[in-house]
C-alpha cells in the first residue's frame, strides 16, 4: 500500500495540489477524468463545485461531498511515477 493523501489544494480549473504521508507531492490536471463523464462525475464538472474537494481523514483519500472519491494509490503512481505492482497470484 502506498502512502495516504494528507492535504489537497485546488490550484485552477481542474487541477490539484496533492501531498502524501511521505512528503510526495504534485499537481494533477483531472480535466480528462471528469469533463464529459456524466453520472456521479456530473457535479464535478462545475469548477467551484470541483474546488470544494477535500480530504477524507479515515481513507486517506480525496473526496467531494456527493460521494466521489479517487484511489489514492492511483494518484501516488501519478505523481511519483511508481508503478503499482500486483501480487502474484498462488495457485494449489
């Protein structure tokens, strides 16, 4: 498991100030990930609304008030370039 999201600040438009529990940070331009996607994402296409995300403490994740959020660890390879590695399988 990769670290946890600490804080996040909304620097313009769609994009993020993301920091982690290890002192990673970086910006992510989420325009891609939301305009057009409808459902859930709907609200998030409004940038005010977009701007009030905010970080849930329990999951150490990014969310916005209508139930949204984003994997984290996701979001750590974005801004390390880390890949996530999947564990081996066991078979019997």
């Amino acid at each position: 498991m990769f670290p946890r999201i600490v804080s996040v600040k909304p620097i313009r438009d769609y994009i993020l100030e993301i920091t982690f529990s290890d002192g990673a940070h970086g910006e992510i331009d989420f325009r891609a990930r939301i305009v057009g996607r409808g459902g859930v994402f709907e609200p998030l296409q409004n940038v005010g609304y977009f701007q009030t995300v905010r970080v849930n403490p329990v999951n150490g994740t990014i969310e916005w008030a209508n139930g949204v959020d984003l994997d984290p660890d996701v979001l750590y390879r974005e801004i390390t370039h880390t890949p996530i590695e999947m564990p081996e399988l066991v078979t019997n």
